[in-house]
C-alpha cells in the first residue's frame, strides 16, 4: 500500500485493510505481519490498520504478509 502526502503539512492517516478469512477448518492463515506497527492487530474478522504519520511531500509504502496453508491436491473449483 502507497501512501502520498502531497499536502503541505504533515497528516496523520489511518489505514484500513483485511487479512483473508475462512470458516474452513482445513484452511489456516498465519504468520500476518507489516512492515509498520499495527495500530490494531487483525481482529476476528480479518480487519486490521495502522495510524501513520506522513510528512508534507513525502510518501509511505506499508507491506502485509500472511501465509495461507491448505490441504495438498486441494481443488478449489470444479471437479
């Protein structure tokens, strides 16, 4: 996610995103983590976000990771 400030003046911005979720017991989601601190961490619905401080005229990248780990020779459409 990018994030420009191209205002004169530093902002402060919450972004919000969501970590995929499954009522699947054989579908896990783990290890999720973010190359900035989570303001709030992953809830049970998957959402999450951060609070960021951008200064004036500069931009902001934050990266998300999760693995998903499910049965091997799974088809997840058709046949």
């Amino acid at each position: 996610i990018d994030i420009g400030n191209y205002k004169n003046k530093d902002i402060v911005i919450r972004v919000v995103d969501q970590v995929p979720k499954t009522n699947n017991e054989n579908i896990q989601i783990s290890e999720v983590s973010s190359s900035h601190e989570f303001a709030q961490a992953p809830d049970a619905d998957g959402i999450l976000y951060w609070e960021l401080n951008v200064p004036s005229q500069e931009t902001t990248k934050i990266t998300l990771q999760y693995s998903i780990t499910r049965p091997k020779n799974w088809v997840l459409w058709g046949n």
